[in-house]
C-alpha cells in the first residue's frame, strides 16, 4: 500500500503541508488494505490514518499494516471533526484535499464549521481524485483475484444451467444461481442477479419475479461472483425450448458484435473505438434499440474507469479490465446481451470469462 500512496502523492504533487482525505469506501481499500466498513483516510508525508468506529478497530490494525495508524472515532459522528481535527493538527496539515464526487456538502459544511469554531486554519480543497485513474490499471494481485471471481462465475452458470427449464421462475432460477455461486467460492454478489424472461428482457436492468418460464422465452442472465472484494460481471442469453428465426437472427447477430468489439480491444485506442465497431456491426433494424454504452471497468467496484461508449474520452491501457456487453432491447418484445469481462493486455487482450457464447436452447 506504501508504494500506492507515494504514487498518489507523486500524480498530486502533495507537499509536506498537504494532506488528502480519503472517504469512498472501494478508495480506502484500495490505498490502505482495510475492507471493513464505516471507515475514512487522512493520508500525508507526516503520517496516514485510518478512522473507523469500535466494530471494525481490530480488523484495521491487522489489515493495515505499519504504514498506518489505526483508530476509533472519538465520538460518534461520522466523519467526527474532532478526531479529523486532531489528526489534522498531528500532521501539521494546512491544506486538505478531498475527491469531489465524495464528499458530501453536509460534511463538507460540517467539518468546515468545526475547524472554525475551533479557531483552525485550513484550506479545504475539492480535487478530481487520480484514484480513479490508478485503480483503473490493475496489479498483478488484482489480476489474479479478477481471473479467480470469473473462474467462480463460470463454473456457478455451468452448474445452473442443466437445471434451467420451462415452468421454473425466474426467481427459482435466481436461486439455483446464488446458491451455486456461494458454493464455488464467491464472498457475496457483484451485484443483484439479473434473470429475466419474455418481453421482460427489453428491460436492461430488470427485476426478476415469479414469473414462470415459458417455451419461447428468451432469458437473461447477468451476474457476477465477488471474490475478496474483486468482482465479475457476465451475461448469457438462453432460450426456452425452441427459438425463433427472429430470435436467432438476433442473437446471431448481437453474438459477432460481441466478438468484433472484444477483438477490437488493445492498449492506445479511446473507448470510444470499440463502441464504434459494434455499431457498425449491428444491424440498421436494431440499432435504435442498441443501449448506448458498450462496457465499463471492474474492480473493487462493479463500474469503474474506463468507460467504453461513443462518447468515451479515456485512453485504454493495458492492465485495464473490462466489460464487453452490447446489448439491444426491443420494447414489448424482448431483448438480449451477451457480457464478458475482458483483460486488456500488451498487445491486444485476454477474455476471463469463458462460459460458452453459442445460442443454447434449454428443453
């Protein structure tokens, strides 16, 4: 973690009088170790801190390492100024940086109140965090925990899917799924598990419920293991028990977007490339009904830099990891994606997961 924060301190150009204030929840993992909750950062060349309340103090100290002090707020207001303040006077910090997008204004207002009642002179500074930026490009750690929660993914849909079948609910299914999850290794959910049928896959992000699977049915599946705080993100769409020519032409179709985009994957190129070349994969009848944005990071969260759409500015590197999902949603008729999550390598890029792409008919 050491050398995460010297980079930090390096891209800011933070000066001994400096200090930052870490407060999203995936930054503070990312620069300290710690994957508890309720917890903030005071990171500076005189010291780093890391605040939390009485649930979480002992995990700290053993997460954390010697790069930091750990301790429990004084009082318990969250974030409490006085124990900021404290740290702020032990560090002899005169001006605090903290990430825009994550401080709230009624902190913000809070802290800047105390500090004044309290005769402290600070300069509290608003800054577009290059957090976002260095945890987009992945360590070899990283690496290895993103391949192992994919691995996890796959084997859990192989398992659910000789299970699947007309007359079951999608929220049946949903339980198949987690349950197989959990079972091969995952800590928790990337996120909620999307399965959805019928015309209800026109809904890209959809609530499964107990309706039942019908013969016909397209049906979604999006979903993703969390492995010690890393996560999966994946999609397949199957069918139930015979297929239309509509559906296959599709799927037949949405399947070679898939491929071209991920092919068209490597370091130096804008986000924005890819996106291009689904589009002009996808048929003219089903381009309106495109979603306009092809993928996204993942990491320590499930969306994260870099972006991958039309009006995508970042540059991709390699060590990046993303999402591959073109998706087209036909209202009152139905839909469909198929998502995998991508390493983007040296010289072009890597798939992590593996479960078969093909159109399955599930009888």
């Amino acid at each position: 973690m050491l050398n995460r924060i010297e980079t930090l301190f390096d891209k800011w150009s933070i000066q001994d009088t400096e200090g930052i204030f870490v407060v999203n929840e995936s930054n503070v993992t990312y620069m300290s170790g710690f994957t508890g909750e309720a917890a903030y950062l005071i990171l500076s060349k005189k010291g780093n801190v890391l605040m939390t309340d009485g649930r979480y103090e002992e995990q700290g100290r053993s997460e954390c390492g010697d790069h930091f002090e750990v301790t429990k707020w004084h009082q318990q207001k969250r974030p409490d100024p006085a124990t900021i303040l404290h740290y702020l006077e032990k560090f002899s910090i005169k001006t605090l940086y903290f990430n825009e997008h994550a401080l709230t204004v009624y902190h913000f207002q809070t802290l800047k109140k105390y500090f004044e009642e309290h005769h402290f002179e600070i300069e509290m500074k608003a800054f577009k965090s290059p957090l976002s930026e260095m945890r987009s490009v992945k360590s070899k750690s990283e690496i290895a925990l993103l391949r192992k929660a994919c691995q996890i993914s796959d084997l859990a849909l192989e398992k659910t899917v000789p299970h699947i079948k007309a007359g079951m609910t999608e929220l049946e299914v949903v339980a198949l799924l987690e349950y197989n999850l959990k079972m091969e290794g995952a800590e928790n959910l990337s996120f909620d598990s999307i399965v959805l049928s019928g015309k209800k896959t026109s809904l890209p992000h959809g609530k499964p419920s107990d309706k039942i699977l019908e013969p016909g049915d397209f049906l979604q599946l999006d979903f993703g293991a969390l492995y010690k705080g890393y996560h999966a993100d994946m999609s397949r769409t199957f069918v139930i028990s015979v297929a239309s020519e509509e559906q296959i032409k599709l799927y037949e179709n949405m399947l070679e977007a898939t491929l071209k985009g991920t092919e068209s994957l490597r370091p130096n190129i804008l986000g924005s490339v890819p996106d291009q070349v689904v589009r002009e994969t996808i048929k003219a009848e089903y381009l309106e009904y495109y979603y306009p944005g092809l993928g996204h990071g993942v990491g320590l969260d499930v969306h994260e830099d870099p972006n991958l759409s039309q009006t995508s500015i970042h540059t991709l590197k390699a060590n990046q990891v993303v999402t591959v999902e073109p998706g087209v949603y036909i209202p009152n008729w139905g839909g469909m994606r198929i998502e995998d999550t991508v390493l983007i390598t040296e010289t072009g890029y890597e798939v992590l997961t593996h479960y078969p792409r093909h159109l399955q008919i599930l009888r």
